[in-house]
DNA sequence: CGTGTAATTGACGCCTATCAACTGGGGTGG
DNA sequence: CCACCCCAGTTGATAGGCGTCAATTACACG
C-alpha cells in the first residue's frame, strides 16, 4: 500500500493557541438601518471574528490593527493564508462562503457591516484585486523561496503592514511589534517554528534586524533585507 | 556574512522553454465597437498570451481549452499561480497591473474583450472571489502539504479541470491528457521534476492512477486519490 | 530509422523537520 | 518584593524527505 505520512505535527501550534485567552466575540450584523456604514468595534489581539467554513453574512473593514485569514486541514496543519492591515475588507463580500477563518494579531478597531451594507463595486473589484496579487505573491514565496529567503520576506513584508510602506524605501532603521508567534510565522511562510526561530537569529547575527524581548524587531539594513528576500522590484 | 544560495536550478526549466516553437501573438484588444462582447481567437497550446509586468489592456475569456497564469522571480525561479478552465477570466479586469505571464496550456478559444468592455459587476467579482478561493487552497497545498500528497491534488485538480467536475464523485475511471510538462507541474506544485515524477510513479505503484504515454493519464480510484491528497470535503 | 527532448530512475547530499534540552521573560501568589 | 511557574523561544543533535547530479529509457518527429 502506499504510505503517506502526513506530517499533523504542527497540530500542536494550531489546536491548542498561542494565547489561551483567546475570546471568540458573537460579533453579528448590526440591527441597525440598512445603508448604514457599519459599526466600528474594539477588540484585543487574538479575537477570533469567525471560523473557516462558517456563514458570515457580515463584511468587515479594519480600521485600525492587523488581522489574519488562516485554513486548516481535517488533520490540523494549518497555513495562514493573508494577514491584513488598516484599510483592508474582508468576510462576507470577500467569499460568498467562508473558507477561512478570521482573527485579530493586534488589538485592532473593525468596523462591522450587515449584509445589507452598501460598498461601491469599485472598491469590492479593488479589495479583491489586491488580494490576488497578495496570494499570487504569496504563492511564489511558498513554491520557490527557501526558509531565510521566507523569514526575511515575512519580516519585510510586516514592516510595511505595521510601519507603513515608508519602511520600503525609508533608511532609518525601522521597528515594530512582532504580533505573530514563531509558531505563526511558520503556519504563515511553510515552515516549521524552530526553523523560524533559527532564520531569525541568523538575520540577526548578519545584522540585517535586531531582535529584543523576542518580539521588538527592528530593521537595521531594509535593502539587505530585501536582497536576501529575494524580494520582487515592483510592489506596493 | 550571511550564505544564501538562493536555488535557481529551477531556472532551467523557466527560461529554456519546454516548447520552442511557442508563438508569441500579438493579440490586442479589437477595434470593433464599444460594449463589444469581443472576439474569440483559436490559440495552439503554449501560445503566450501576455508577460509579466505587461501592460494588458484586454480582458481574456476561455471559452474552451486551458491557460496557465505563472510568475518569475529575477532569477529565474517559476512559480505556476493559476490553471485557468471554460469560463474564467483572466487579464485587465483581474488585475490592473500585470502581475503574471498567461500562457495556453492546451490547444484553446479565448474571447478578447477590449478595456471598454462591459462585464457585470456581479460576474467580476464572481471571478475574483473564485480566484481568491483558488489561491488559498493552493497556499495550503504549497505551505503544508507532501510532495506525494501535492502530486495527487495537482492530478484531482486537473482532472476536474479538464474531465469536468462530475470526475471528483462519479466513480467510473476518468481519462485526461496532460497539458502541462513535469517541469510545469513542478513549478505548479512547488517541487522539482523529478520528484514529481517519482510521485506520480509512486501513485500509479498504489494503483490509483495510470500513465501512458507519458502524459495519457487515467485515474482508477477518485476516491483513494482525493484521500491521499488530503483533499479538504467542501470543494467544487 | 535516427535524432533530440521529455521522462524515469538511481545515488547521493543537503536543507529543513523532528526530537529534546535548556533559557528567558512575564505573571502570580505567598 | 521575590520566588516560582509556565510557556514562548532558542539551540543542539539527528533524521529524513526532497533536491541535485547523472545515466538510461521512452517518445515524438523528421
């Protein structure tokens, strides 16, 4: 027969959490009048917004914080599809059914919109555009990059979600606050945690980042970084 | 100083070309009237229908046959993002700037529709929602998933892509030729081609698939395969 | 029938996963 | 306020899966 061994180990990092403290919010439609553009709501880090494969009629909108989009397989592994910055649309408008599940990384302020809410089709097209050109990117880095290639690619790439896109080009050093475990960052890039922790360190010992409290990055040489990343020329 | 040997070995199998003998047609939006629903144009297999980073203003419907969307990094590396069926999209609409190469798989009909072209907001975002649904299951195949459990989703996939979807339930044998060379499944299923090969070997050992002629491809147990390719249930 | 390219298969090596021990930082309770 | 605990993170040793290199076979096309 013909024996597949499907690597569930990194179940671990997906059933039992990071944060044990996780609150899954009953965040629903708001009753109010249709036409109306959404409530805006404060919700810590690590606030689940919905499941994969649940019925979400409502859309949301990040006003400010970081969110993630994540699938799991039946067997656990999991791979965290997009995470997603101030600005950004996603839920019911993004996918008619919902095949992801949704969680804040930072505390963050959503603003919630009913199913009935009211968004210029251009904005929608524009949304979903930049979505596949985020998941085309994305898929480049997980088909064809190695793990540092990948570890400096996410650092850069979260740079510019959480410092803005001035970090790309900018040459001061650059920091922020790690909002995603190693155990994250590897669902996030294809990897394993340890591999992330080891790629880490080696960016640092090149002095690219500096890391401190294992969650302040700091960016010390962006062009490097870009360099090792192998980073594509035109984006954002 | 800090080692990346970045593979480019892949190189080879994106800068020379599986096919020599690909034509590169000039295909350019058409002069007829505005509000058009466009011309259909009969292509070979291999025909490049635009580069990365071009300037397309044409939006492309398949109306039989089969396109694949594909990125290069600078050095060479080829990541297949997209295999595109009957009735997809592809080109200005999905994307304002070119982020992909879109080339024929299979021997095709593609209506060109020109940048006036009126599309229904409803059947855009229908396509871009699709779209994104198929770049994040592709993210899970290429973030979490064995080279074996890989070959037999690429060999699901392109079974209902080519043998339509009624092959992933009913359970008489389906047949299909293959449209892509093993260095295309390869950089589709980020892996090399040799290991494609012996994966596709190694599936046809188990019984479940059958290869003739190198690309006479005949699935023997759907449902055997769907198991090993940790198929998620909810799909098509 | 001969030639060129794709595909297969084998041998080997390396990168990343796995397993395990240890370190560090934050929170809590005595 | 400090000591302890718990969990995230780091680092090392080892293993294994997939990539690499190379030789052979199969197939398409003249």
């Amino acid at each position: 027969m013909l024996e597949n061994s499907s690597p569930a180990s990194s179940a671990g990092s997906a059933a039992g959490h990071a944060y044990s403290h996780v609150l899954t919010l009953p965040v629903r439609a708001p009753r109010s009048s249709p036409h109306s553009d959404g409530i805006a709501i404060r919700l810590p880090g690590r606030s689940r917004l919905f499941d994969q494969s649940e019925e979400v009629g409502s859309t949301f909108e990040i006003v400010q914080g970081a969110v993630m989009l994540s699938r799991l397989l039946r067997d656990g592994r999991r791979q965290i599809v997009d995470i997603l910055g101030p600005g950004r649309l996603f839920g019911a408008v993004m996918s008619p059914v919902q095949e992801v599940a949704a969680e804040t990384l930072t505390a963050s302020e959503i603003r919630v919109h009913g199913p009935d809410a009211e968004f210029s089709e251009a904005r929608i097209n524009n949304e979903l555009r930049l979505a596949i050109d985020r998941l085309q990117t994305h898929a480049v880095l997980l088909g064809r990059k190695t793990a540092l290639e990948r570890v400096a690619s996410g650092m850069v790439g979260l740079a510019v979600l959480l410092a803005g896109s001035r970090a790309l080009n900018g040459n001061g050093p650059i920091s922020f606050r790690l909002p995603l475990t190693r155990s994250d960052l590897a669902d996030w890039l294809g990897l394993v945690l340890e591999t992330v922790s080891r790629n880490l360190s080696q960016l640092q010992k090149a002095g690219l980042i500096s890391i401190e409290k294992q969650d302040r990055v700091q960016i010390l040489d962006m062009a490097g970084l870009k360099q090792v990343a192998a980073y594509e020329t035109k984006w954002i």
